[in-house]
C-alpha cells in the first residue's frame, strides 16, 4: 500500500473520516490534526471508516488513542467502522471501544452518532 | 497477568512482540533522528494503551533531560527536566520501569522538583533509557488510557522496549559527538592550511621582492601552472602541488646575489653559473621539507630543464622530466616574456605564443604548450569561468588583436617528432 491518505465527508453533523493505508507510521498523524481542524470548525461528531486500512500497528492506536482523547476532551464522541476482525480485537483489548464503539458498516456507525445526544 | 494459554491472552502477547518488532525496524530505518524517537514514542505509548508521554535526552554537561518527542500535552510546554547531584545514579540504579507513586526514596527528590513537567505530562511511569550503566534518557509515560493499572506485562514490555530505544539514542549520541569532533578536526585542519599557504606565500613573496622587476612573479607562475594542470585534468593533489611548486620554484634565488638579479646587462660566466645554482639550491632548500603534495623539491629542481635535454642542472629530456617541471617552465617563461626584466621590455602575447611555438619540441613539451594555447583562446573568446591568464598581463586586448592572437593560437605548430 501506499502513503497513508485520508477522505473527510462532511455531513450536516458529523464528519467521516475515511482511511486510506496502512496507519503504522507518523503518516497517521493527519487523522489527528484533521479532527483538530474540524473540532475548531464546530463539529462534535466523529466517524472513521478503516476499510482501506488492513494495518494499524501501535503507532496507529497511539495516533487513535489522540484522536478520541481529543474529541472527549471536547465533549463529543467517535465511533470506528469497517475494522478487520483482528484490529477489532486489538482495540477492544487496548480500551479503545471503552470510548469509541466499532460498528461493522457505515450505516450503523450513522444510525448510532445520529441517535447520540 | 496475561495468562498466554487464554486466545486473548495469545493475541495481547502478539501485539506486544509485533510492537517489538516494529520497534526495531524503527531503529534501524533511514528515517532522521526526531523521526525515530518519536515514532519509539508513539509505538511504547500504543503497545500499553497511553495518552501521554515525552522522550528525553540526558545531557550529562548541564545536567538536565531535554524533550526530544512528547505526545498528548496540548501546546508546547516547556519540558525540561533537572537533575541534581545524586539523581542520574538513582535512575541509572532504578528499575526498568519506575512507577511514581512507588518511586524509591532515591528519586522522591528529583520527582517532586520536576513536579511541574511531570505533571504536565501526567506521568505514571519513568522509563530511565541507560546503555552500559550509564544514563542516556528518560521516558515518561502517562496514566493508562482505558483506566486502571499498568500490569507486569505492560511494565515488562516497556522495559524491553527501552533497552531498544536506549541504543538507538545512545548511537545517536555517539554519531553527534564524532561529528562534532570531525567538524572540530576539519576546522583545525583549514586553519593550519591557512597558515601554511601564507607562510608559502610570504616565502614566494620574499623571492620575489629581490628584484622590483620580479614582483608578483612567483605567484603568477602559480596561477598559470594550475591553469594548465586543470585544463589538462590533472587530479586535485597534482594541481595543488603545482600551486605550491609555482609559488616556490625560485625559492633558491634566495642565495643569489641581489646585484646579479637586478643587473640589466648580460651576465659574466661566473654570474651565470651563480644564477644557475638556483635550482639546485632550491632543491636542496625543498626536499629536506615533507610535503602532503608531490616531490615539489624535484619540480623546483627541474623548472630550468628544456625537452630537448639542453637545460640546467640535469640535462633531462623529453618524458623523463616530471609533467609538472615542463608545466612550471613554460609557465615561468611565460611570465617571464610578458613581464618587463631588467634587461629587456615585456613582448606582446602574440609574440610570446609566436615565441613558444619556435621552441616547442626544444624548450617546451607540446602538450603543455597546446594546452595553454587552449586556455588563452577560451579565456579570449568568454569561455572561461575563472580566467587566470589574460586579466595577469599587462596588455589592452582590442577586437583587432584579440583575432590576431587567437590566428595565432589557431595555427598549430610543427616540432621535431612530429611528422
């Protein structure tokens, strides 16, 4: 895979974030400067779709780990869709899903940011 | 602890050695130095699932850890931490991973006069980064993300990764220090070449201020000679040994009588032979000194020495003479024809060339005397980046005689062996 890129949707309340490669080095780190951009534009609600990220590694959870500490220091919420089984794994036993649920689609993500307050 | 027979367990296990591993290739990649620590930051701080923490490196000198990377401190607090006398042994001491609330009583001090920094940083954990008992660094590592305690695993894993870091860290010291010394050396080695070229300089300069007519000779002799060793390729050391060569090949001149120098009329036999020692002089002047740069003694020996054999003092011929002789005494003659002497006025450029076209095969070797000729018609035609010939001579070079010179240089020369 290539350099790791990154797609951002923007909806009337929440942001997408869409991955693209690997997140095993400090090319990850434009996940966290994008949400802080958007947490100064007003938007409280964060989605992040791994679909094109197979890898993440422990530079990747550290960079995650920023993101949803951000975003809760902000008062608002994150939730990762689209994550191989065995990231799933590694955030679960890492504590990430403590803060930021993982949903299997898209959809679902949606249907959960839109329900919460 | 993580019980490894568990599936979670086995998976926890993974990630932790994936993490190693990943270390490692972080280590050893080509990435800068502020790449490497940080991205050893960033991967301890995501294999035990923390938010914040910062990588220090120990300055000895001042006594103080200096940030290198930190991550999940908002803004750029100022991150130094110090050390008093006591605490670097105490951390060199310490065990792998120190928890603070358990810190022994050896860094009770050092934490609570750090308290603001560490502080900021939220620091659970200090990771001494040591090499051979010695303090490199320090790494912190905040409270742990998902609540909770660190457990022996995730102590354990840290430790290792830090004896990871700590080489790395180490090397990196070490490289700077090397460097600093190279760049030290380097310095040094310029100013003694300074030295050294003005003390040549001051030697050519007493050579030639023997004689008002000879004045700037020397270095003249010098810009000429490097001219023709770089048109003719010659590697870096040669041409400098020609500068030098050029700059002290009458450096035997020393030992002549000032009266015959100057005399303006043709000298006696004994004057003559007096004159003639001059070489030989400087030789024997010359070789008694080691030199970095060719046998300059030989070059000051031979300048008199025509192709044909029919110079002075060896009566060498032909490719027996040193290249850099034949480019010294065509040059020195060169100078000596377009420069007034005592005993006669400068000639024009032209009639020098015209002048060393009838002695080439005799007097001068034909590949240095061409190779001259080239450099004059680049030098009169714009070609040349660093003219060194035409700006020296004291002649006005209009449009009608530029053509003339370079009809000059254009008509190739015939001399004995060539058909």
């Amino acid at each position: 895979m290539g350099q790791f890129q990154m797609d951002v949707k923007f909806d009337r309340d929440f942001v997408i974030f869409y991955t693209n490669g690997y997140i095993n080095d400090l090319g990850g780190e434009k996940i966290e400067r994008k949400c802080e951009d958007i947490l100064r534009e007003g938007y409280r609600k964060v989605i992040v779709n791994f679909s094109e990220s197979p890898i993440i590694n422990s530079i990747g959870i550290s960079i995650l780990i920023g993101l949803i500490d951000r975003v809760k220091r902000a008062k608002g919420s994150v939730c990762f869709t689209n994550l191989t089984l065995n990231n799933t794994e590694v955030f679960e036993f890492m504590g990430l899903t403590q803060y930021a649920p993982v949903f299997p689609n898209i959809e679902e993500a949606v249907r959960f940011t839109m329900g919460h307050a | 602890m993580i019980s490894p027979c568990s599936v979670a367990g086995v998976k926890k296990i993974m990630y932790a050695f994936s993490s190693l591993n990943d270390l490692g290739q972080v280590i050893t990649s080509n990435g800068s130095f502020a790449e490497v620590t940080k991205s050893g930051l960033y991967l301890m701080l995501g294999t035990v699932s923390a938010a914040q923490g910062a990588i220090f490196r120990y300055e000895e000198e001042h006594g103080r850890f200096v940030v290198l990377a930190h991550k999940g401190v908002d803004g750029a607090p100022h991150l130094g931490l110090s050390l008093y006398a006591g605490d670097a042994k105490a951390l060199v001491d310490a065990p792998g991973v120190v928890e603070n609330r358990r810190a022994s009583q050896a860094l009770t001090g050092f934490i609570s006069r750090n308290g603001d920094t560490l502080g900021a940083l939220q620091a659970a954990l200090l990771v001494p980064l040591r090499v051979g008992g010695n303090l490199v660094g320090l790494i912190t590592v905040g409270s742990r993300f998902s609540g909770g305690d660190y457990t022996d695993d995730d102590l354990q894993i840290l430790a290792m990764m830090s004896q990871q870091l700590s080489v790395g860290l180490s090397n990196h010291q070490l490289f700077q220090s090397l460097q600093k010394k190279a760049e030290e050396n380097r310095a040094l080695y310029e100013n003694l070449q300074d030295i050294y070229n003005d003390t040549v300089r001051a030697f050519a300069a007493a050579i030639d201020a023997k004689d008002r007519y000879t004045q700037g000779h020397s270095d003249r002799v010098a810009r000429y000679a490097v001219a023709i060793a770089e048109e003719l390729g010659l590697p870096q050391e040669e041409v400098e040994a020609l500068r030098l060569g050029g700059l002290l090949h009458d450096i035997g001149k020393i030992t002549v009588d000032t009266s015959i120098i100057r005399k303006d009329s043709v000298l006696t036999d004994r004057e003559l032979l007096e004159m003639h020692r001059h070489p030989t002089v400087g030789f024997d002047i010359l070789s008694k000194i080691n030199f970095p740069w060719g046998d300059l003694s030989a070059l000051t020996r031979h300048h008199h020495e025509k192709v044909d054999g029919k110079g002075y003092p060896d009566g060498i011929r032909g490719e027996d003479l040193l290249l850099g002789a034949r480019i010294i005494a065509l040059a020195d003659a060169f100078d000596a024809m377009t420069t007034d002497r005592p005993y006669r006025k400068q000639i024009s450029l032209r009639e020098t060339l015209r002048e060393i076209k009838r002695c080439v095969g005799t007097q001068f070797d034909p590949q240095v005397a061409r190779t001259l000729f080239q450099i004059i018609e680049k030098e009169l035609t714009g070609r040349s980046m660093k003219p060194a010939i035409i700006p020296s001579l004291r002649e006005n070079f209009d449009s009608q005689r530029i053509r003339e010179i370079l009809q000059e240089v254009h008509d190739d020369f015939c001399y004995p062996g060539i058909a």
